[in-house]
C-alpha cells in the first residue's frame, strides 16, 4: 500500500498530542474518570449572544455558500478589530481572509508562500501543526531555541546563525505554545532588525493575544515599524470567544499574498461555514465583558496550577505570562517526558502533554492546560502529586 502514497504524506506523522489525546478519550470511554489538562481550548461555553446569532441565521435560511475569503461585513469587523486592538491597518476589501479556523489559516498561508527547499525558522518547542504545514509545502523546519532560563525567549543569536540563504521567513507565536511566554516590543523591535537586514518574511500566530496576565500587553509584529509589508497576521475567534468548534480564523496581510490565500481556500474548502461566520460577525461587534471574564477566571487557574506543580517535588515551574498552559521543568525525575506523561496519565488519569511533543526542546518538561475548572486541576494536581510519591 506504502507505493501508492505520497512522498509529503509519508513524512507526516502523527505528532504525540494525537495518541495522547487518542488514549485519553479510550480510558475515559472505558469508565475511568479522566482530568483532561491536555486539552488547547477553553473549556467556557461559547457567549450567549453568539449563539443567539448563529441561531437566528439559521431561522432565517442563512445556510449556503458564502464567497471564498468570508462575507464583507466579517471582514469589515476584523478590519476595525485590528485597528483598534493591535494598531493594524488592513482593507477588508483585500487585506483580509477569512478561513475555517487559525489551522486552515496557517496551512494556506505556507502552501502560498513556500517553495519546496525554502527553510522557515521557528522558535522550539512550538506547536507542531507548524512543521505538517511547512513540510506540506515542501519546505524545511529550522528550529531556533527558546532559552527556558530567560522566560523562554527566544534566542536572537540562534535566530541569526540559522539564516542562510535558503531561508525565507520566520514563524512567531505569541503569547506562545506552549511555553506561555511572550515577546515584548522591545523582542520584537530586535527580530524586526533582524528580518529588514535579511530581507525575510513574517508570519505571526496571535491567537491567544487576550490571554495575558499581570501588567503584560500584546503587541502585534504587523504594528512594528516597517513590518508591516513583512508580516501576515493569523487570528481566530477559537480561543477568544470559545469557539474552537465553530472553526473560524483569518489572515491579515498584503493583498497580493490575501489573494492567493483566497484562491488556495477555493480548494482547501471553499469558503468558512456560513452559520459560524455570523456568529462571528456578532462576537466582535458585541459586548467583550466575556472575553475579560473568561481572562480573569484563567489567570485566578494560573495561580493554582503554577503553586501546585511547584509543590511537586521534581516540578519547577514559571508562571506562564500568557496562553493557558504551564510548562514545567520535570528533568529532575528520572524519565522522559513521554515516559512521565504516560504514568501521570495511566496511574493518575490526568490527560497531559509530553514536552517532546513540541520538539527536541520541550524534552523534559510537560504542558499542562489550564482551561478546566478550578477543583480538577486542585484534584489532578493531588493526584499527580499521590502518583508521583508512591512510584518514583
């Protein structure tokens, strides 16, 4: 069978997120009671308001295709959103995209600026759809370390010995998974210098942007002076707005580089649900007390889960500045952090994520989320804490 399959397809494989995720829901199907901390979504309902959009579009027969790229008016509200939140001017006549979800956004954005060979530098540990998505369209991942001893930023001098000249963009996650780490202006100002005098382009994944804690702001690279050209924003209402399901994103960027994410999303699904798309419009337009709340009860969890797993012997952990995710350091414990996480998650029955998951880097660490309530991760942390004194 292997003959009759593509060259890129053999070389995806299934990332340790999916088998974990995969052997979590088995044990749970099974009649265990499994804490979900792997989990990348916040577990909040979707607002109440949405809904009520999605609704009253479905009453009133709002249930065809739509034009690739999202309707106008999604596309107006994103361009205002822009403006206001993060100091980007983006026409929504052809700066804007609108996609079926952060995803779609992400792999149409590689598929139009990739050549096979092109290299992609992306800070590690990072999300591994990353590297699918540049290996679909054939090009290289060139990982550049995040030093964990300095808040997991990223590590310029690296950033500037990969460049060669094959390389063609950088990739930027922030706030980031899965370390919870940011980059601050003057992070950004630095890798700006860095991507003018090499002539390279940007991509900037700001889908967890509300979710900050403390005195921390977020800035966009697109708002940097002179990025603006450079960079393509990918944004989406998933984590925002707790609609992970409704599957809706956008890229922001030229409209030479929009045109071509418009047409390659003709084939990769021609347009984003139409119901979800009003429901979009209605998230933006509406009240954002729910996205404050939501931000609130996070970081009240972030202060649980980062005392908690501190209290573990063997766990050091910084508390994450942004995202919903701990990352702590377990390289005191004598296992891998696939070997930890299958025991926390065969012993203790709380569902995490091994660090080599997110590449070579995260080797010795482990993600935990933090959108879940805050008696089960009290209750996972327990467990974790029981499971780990009894067997190691």
């Amino acid at each position: 069978m292997t003959k009759n399959l593509s060259e890129r397809s053999i070389q995806l494989q299934p990332s340790a997120f999916a088998k974990f995720f995969a052997e979590a829901v088995e044990l749970q199907r099974s009649g265990e009671d499994v804490i979900h901390l792997h989990v990348g979504e916040p577990d909040a309902a979707t607002p109440k308001h949405i809904v009520e959009a999605a609704k009253i579009a479905m009453e009133e027969g709002f249930t065809h295709y739509t034009p690739p790229g999202g309707l106008f008016e999604l596309r107006e509200a994103i361009s205002k959103k822009l403006k206001n939140d993060n100091d980007i001017d983006n026409d929504p006549s052809n700066e804007i995209c609108v996609l079926s979800g952060g995803y779609n956004a992400l792999y149409c954005a590689f598929q139009a600026l990739i050549d096979p060979g092109d290299e992609v530098l992306i800070p590690e540990p990072c999300l591994p759809q990353y590297w699918g998505d540049v290996t679909l369209a054939g090009g290289v991942v060139a990982p550049v370390r995040l030093m964990e001893n300095q808040q997991f930023k990223p590590d310029l001098n690296d950033l500037k010995r990969q460049v060669n000249k094959k390389t063609k963009m950088v990739l930027l996650n922030s706030p980031q998974n899965p370390t919870g780490s940011i980059l601050t202006k003057d992070d950004m100002n630095s890798i700006a210098q860095i991507v003018e005098s090499n002539d390279l382009f940007v991509i900037s994944d700001e889908v967890y942007e509300k979710f900050l804690y403390g005195d921390f702001t977020h800035t966009s690279f697109a708002s940097i002076p002179g990025m603006k050209e450079r960079t393509l924003t990918i944004n989406s209402f998933s984590k925002t707005y707790a609609m992970t399901g409704w599957r809706v994103g956008y890229a922001a960027g030229n409209s030479e580089l929009i045109g071509k994410i418009r047409a390659l999303s003709e084939h990769t699904g021609w347009s984003p649900n139409s119901i979800a798309q009003k429901a979009a419009i209605a998230a933006l337009k509406g009240s954002q007390k729910c996205v404050r709340e939501m931000v609130e009860e996070f970081r009240k969890r972030r202060s649980i889960i980062t005392e908690g797993l501190n209290n573990i012997d063997g766990f050091s952990c910084t508390a994450p500045k942004g995202a919903f995710y701990a990352f702590p350091n377990t390289e005191k414990i004598n296992s891998s952090s696939m070997e930890l996480a299958q025991i926390i998650l065969r012993k203790a029955k709380v569902a995490v994520v091994p660090g080599i998951a997110f590449g070579p880097q995260g080797e010795g660490k482990i993600r935990f989320s933090f959108a879940n309530s805050k008696e089960n991760i009290k209750e996972a942390l327990e467990r974790i804490s029981q499971t780990l004194k009894d067997i190691i």
